[in-house]
C-alpha cells in the first residue's frame, strides 16, 4: 500500500456543505508528505449531493476524488463499508460530510500511528482542551452511557465511542466483517477492532462543532437504542 490516507466520507443530502468539507480536506497538508485519497459514497440522496459533488471534482481536477454511489438509500454504516471496500490508503479515516469535524485535525490522529505507538486512534470530543460546541445535554449523557457500556464488554476505556473521527490502518479495517448498515457502525467496530490480537488503540482530543437538527442533524433517540442493541450483539451474543 501506498504512503495515503484514505479519507471515506459518507453522503447523504449534504448538497448545501458538502464542498464546504471538501475544501477543509483539500487544505490540509499531511505529515511526511502522505497523500490524500478521497472517497465519497453518496448514499441515494434526494437532493443535489450528486451535482454538487460532480460540480466539485470538475472544478478541482487535481485532486484524488473518487466518487462512489447508491441506487437505493442503505444507510451511512453500508455507505462507510462501500468506502472502506474501495479504500487504497495505508491508513484510513471516517469523515462526516457535515462541518463537525475539522480535518485539519488529521495529523494529531495519524501522529500515534507514524511514531509507531498505535494501530488505530479515536478522536475524543471529551478530552483535550479543543473548543467544543454547547449542544443538546441529553446527548451527550447518551454518548458517555453508550461509551461506559462498550467499555464493559471490550475491556478499553476509551472516553468516545461514537466518535465519527476513527483512524486505523486500513489492512486492519479492511480485515473485519462489517455488517451494520446505520448507526450501528460505531459500536460495532469498536467491538470487532478490539478483539484483534495485540491490537494498539489510542485517543487523543479532538474540537467539536456540532450541528443542531435545523441545521442537518440526523442522528435521533432510534439510533441510540439501537447502538445499546449492536453493543450487546458484537460483545455479549458473539462470544
């Protein structure tokens, strides 16, 4: 494999920003002179994400997009698995096609992994002294419940499970069998990725600019109880 980051970024009706992300993607200069390969998979939007996305490749030749689709909407855990099946990068990262995350935080994930320390890092929205949007209490009492009960079954203490901003070298991603076609993927690599033997997983902390639903939020209470749901499945059930 070549030195690459594959950057996957699941779409879904993100016409309005999605070249906003990808202009924080094209600015971001890598360590070690590592190159950015981008993978978008739009996931049967009903809006103009296909357009805007096409408009933006046209506009920007040079740079290494590859724009992957669905016919029938499957939902952003089967739109990562299209992105991690495609994936050539030595590492990979998961990158919302919403402004939340800032990719100009891509070199403090990879730090761990080029110094030799780790195989995969989360980016935590609840350590470190990165500026973090004040939004929706219950949801983030949801994040660290769901978190603490992963934990239980994997034995890690990571303080973010659900966070979009999850690094791995890409033999090790592209080694698991990946099911969950929704939310569920969160809970479900985490338990999948932490039964790899001698497996190195690291944290570090990331900002966080949350979106609110005016602004495009998806994410609701069904996907938490389904994430309860997909930890006890991945733990507990497939011992």
């Amino acid at each position: 494999m070549s030195e690459t980051l594959s950057i996957v970024i699941p779409a879904y009706n993100e016409a309005r920003t999605i070249h906003l992300i990808l202009d924080k993607v094209k600015n971001v200069e890598l360590v070690q002179g590592i190159q950015k390969e981008i993978i978008i998979t739009n996931d049967c939007s009903k809006d103009d994400t296909e357009g805007a996305i096409q408009r933006y490749m046209a506009a920007n030749p040079e740079l290494n997009i590859r724009y992957l689709k669905h016919e029938v909407n499957q939902g952003k855990g089967a739109a990562l698995h299209t992105g991690i099946q495609h994936a050539s990068g030595k590492y990979l990262i998961i990158q919302d096609a919403d402004l939340e995350y800032d990719p100009a935080e891509y070199n403090i994930l990879l730090r761990p992994i080029l110094d030799g320390y780790a195989d995969v890092v989360y980016g935590s929205r609840f350590m470190g002294g990165r500026p973090h949007r004040i939004l929706f209490f219950w949801h983030s009492i949801g994040n660290k419940f769901l978190t603490t009960l992963s934990n239980i079954f994997t034995n890690l203490n990571l303080t973010d499970m659900e966070t979009c901003y999850k690094l791995f070298r890409s033999d090790m991603v592209k080694g698991l069998k990946l099911k969950e076609k929704r939310f569920g993927f969160e809970p479900e690599v985490t338990a999948k990725i932490s039964r790899i033997h001698d497996v190195r997983i690291y944290e570090v902390g990331i900002s966080y600019y949350g979106r609110s639903y005016e602004e495009g939020k998806k994410i609701g209470a069904k996907d938490g109880f389904r994430a309860i749901y997909c930890i006890l499945k991945y733990n507990l059930w497939a011992k």
